[in-house]
C-alpha cells in the first residue's frame, strides 16, 4: 500500500519524508490556498519545490473544466516535471480529457470521486489513479469505505489496473480499513500516517525495559 500525504505544506512533507515511508503527494487548489499559494507561476513553481522533496507521484490539479483547457494545462503540469501526476475531476469533459491524456502517456488522477459507476468510468477512461473522497462521504453519513470495497471488487472483476487512491482520509482508522480491503494508496494527513505509530504498551514497554537495563548499568 503506497502511502501520499495530502496537503501543499512543504514542513509537513519534508517530515513525511523523513520518515522514510511517504511515496507521493496529493494537492488540490484548496490546500494550495491554504499555504497562501496564489498565481498561475506561483503554483507551478510549488509543484516542482514538492517534486524536488519527495520521490514519488505528485498530483496536480487542472482548473479549466472544458476539454481543450484540461489538456492545454495538463500538458503544461505534465512538462513541468516526470513525477507529475495530472489530476482531473469526475465530469464528462474529465473523463474525455483522461482518455486523451491515457492515450497521450500522461499519468492522472481522477478526483471527486463519489461512486462505483464513477470509478468504473475513469478505469475505463485508462486513468492511472482513481480518489473515492471517503471522508467526505462518511460527512454525510455514507460510508465511505463501503466504496472502497465496491471499487475493489469491479477493478478485480476485469483486472483494471488503475489504482485506487483512498481520498479524503481523515484519521488513522480509515488508513487501516483501507488496508484491509486493499485500497493500493492513501492520502490523509500526516496525523493519519503517524498514528500508526501509537500504542500505549509499546510506551510502557519502551519504558521499562529502558529503567531495567539502568538497574543492570
Ligand atoms: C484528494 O486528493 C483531496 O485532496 C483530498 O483528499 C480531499 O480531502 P478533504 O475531504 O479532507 O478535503
């Protein structure tokens, strides 16, 4: 299971780095403004600073929705760097541009993915990830990992090999459910992914074999 972190904070990717198991990034024109990241040049000049962080998949976010403007900025995002992953949202003219993009060797992100049939349509499109936004599902008491499952099954059922992308991740108990049905990534914030690491007898444990070994030293 690949892990992205999602989010434009360049502190808070260089500490899912460090950490040695971060294997992409996820943004969108949300989180960019979040960081005060505003202007066309500015926001391109972002994507390269987070490819230059990390090893993996960066996604970047077209914001034309006709046709011909996703694939004159998807061109243009895809250029700026090899790592780049263009992302796309779930309306029709997306879904034309992902095909294009597919049939142009250009990797890309379906986003604001909220269904099966959706997710169906991008696979078929040839996108290279899909992102079912589970949080914002379970937000309207859907359950998001119930798509999860049911992206899962259609994929297996033909063998599409695009990637499912659990999005929308919240919290470190949606990292593991995903695990468990067999999401291939997830992208949350750094809380999720460091949540992993907590247990209170791992603490204890820690604690005293530490004091033991003072008793012997
Ligand atoms: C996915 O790529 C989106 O950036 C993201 O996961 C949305 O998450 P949110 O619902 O917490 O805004």
């Amino acid at each position: 299971m690949k892990f992205f972190i999602d989010t434009a904070n360049l502190d808070q990717i260089r500490e899912a780095q460090d950490l040695g198991v971060l294997d992409g990034v996820t943004t969108n024109p949300s989180l960019m403004a979040k960081e005060g990241i505003t202007g066309r040049n500015n926001i391109l000049k972002h994507y390269v600073d987070i490819c230059n962080i990390v090893d993996g998949d960066v996604s970047a976010e077209v914001i034309a929705t006709d046709f011909e403007g996703m694939v004159k900025e998807g061109e243009e995002l895809a250029e700026l760097h090899p790592q780049i992953v263009v992302k796309v949202p779930m309306i029709k003219e997306g879904v034309k541009a992902i095909k294009y993009f597919t049939d142009h060797g250009i990797r890309t992100n379906c986003t604001l993915v909220f269904s099966a049939g959706q997710a169906l349509l991008a696979a078929k499109a040839g996108a290279t990830y899909v992102s079912p936004f589970i949080g914002r599902l379970d937000d309207i008491s859907t359950d998001g990992l119930e798509l999860i499952a049911d992206i899962r099954l259609i994929y297996d059922n033909y063998g599409f090999e695009t990637q499912i992308l659990a999005a929308s991740v919240r919290h470190t108990m949606h990292v593991i459910n995903c695990a468990k049905i067999g999401a291939d990534v997830m992208t949350g914030p750094l809380s999720s992914i460091e949540g992993l690491l907590k247990h209170p007898l791992t603490d204890s444990g820690l604690k005293q074999f530490l004091e033991d070994y003072k008793k012997g030293n």
